[in-house]
C-alpha cells in the first residue's frame, strides 16, 4: 500500500508540473489525496469490519498528527512563514473539527446523513481551495 501510494504521488505529480499545474494545487489535490489513500483504507476496513472506533481514531490520529508532527517538524527544520491561505486554512480545519466532535457526541455513532454533511464539507473546501 505505501509503495503504490508513493508511486501514485510521484508519477501525478510529475505530469500535473508537466501541465503546468501550479505547486499550491498539486500540494492540495495530489499530495493531500495520495497521503490520505492509506489512513483512508485502513479506516475503510476498519469500518467494514465493524470497528469504527479503530476508523474513527485512525482518522482523527491523522489529522491532528499531521497538523501537530509534521507541521510543526517542518517548522522546526526550517522556520515557516505562514500566509493568509494558511490562516484560512487552519481556520477551517478548526471549524470543521468542531463539526465532526458535535456529531460525535450527539448520539456517539455518524449516521449516513452526517457522513453527507462532511464528505460535502471537505468538497466545498476543495473546491474553495481550487477556485
């Protein structure tokens, strides 16, 4: 699954920079997506087999690791200068999170109709993110 992640990654991105997509735009679309495949996989399965605190963890885990590790790794090999589109988007990280833990404690499961509501949230902010 890495390895076929990795390739996925690699090779889209060299063809989007051949098309002369922008860096910003690979970042969010093709990098996002293609690190994303594994954790959504895992939670997937995990969710197919009736483990949905196991999909649940993996998904919030990741998040906050990749917001919290790497970010904050990054910053501190080399010190990062945040932009307006950074704010925005941590702010819509934050508001999207706050979503997710009312529907988490509404009634402890996400019905079909709340899993709508945040596959069409992260669509509207790709498309934000796009347009």
């Amino acid at each position: 699954m890495v390895g076929g992640g990795h390739l996925l990654v690699v090779s889209a991105v060299d063809i989007a920079r051949v098309a002369g997509v922008s860096e910003w735009v690979i970042g969010l679309t093709i990098v996002a997506a293609g690190t994303s495949l594994p954790e959504f996989a895992t939670s997937l399965a995990a969710a197919r087999a009736g483990r949905t605190g196991i999909s649940a963890g993996n998904l919030v885990g990741s998040c906050i690791f990749n917001t919290l590790g790497v970010l904050g790794l990054a910053a501190l090999i080399r010190p990062l200068t945040v932009s307006s589109v950074g704010v925005e988007g941590a702010a819509w990280l934050l508001g999207t999170t706050v979503v997710v833990v009312v529907l988490f404690y509404t009634e402890e499961t996400l019905s079909r109709i709340e899993g709508g509501l945040l596959v069409a949230l992260n669509a509207a902010n790709w498309l934000w993110n796009l347009l």
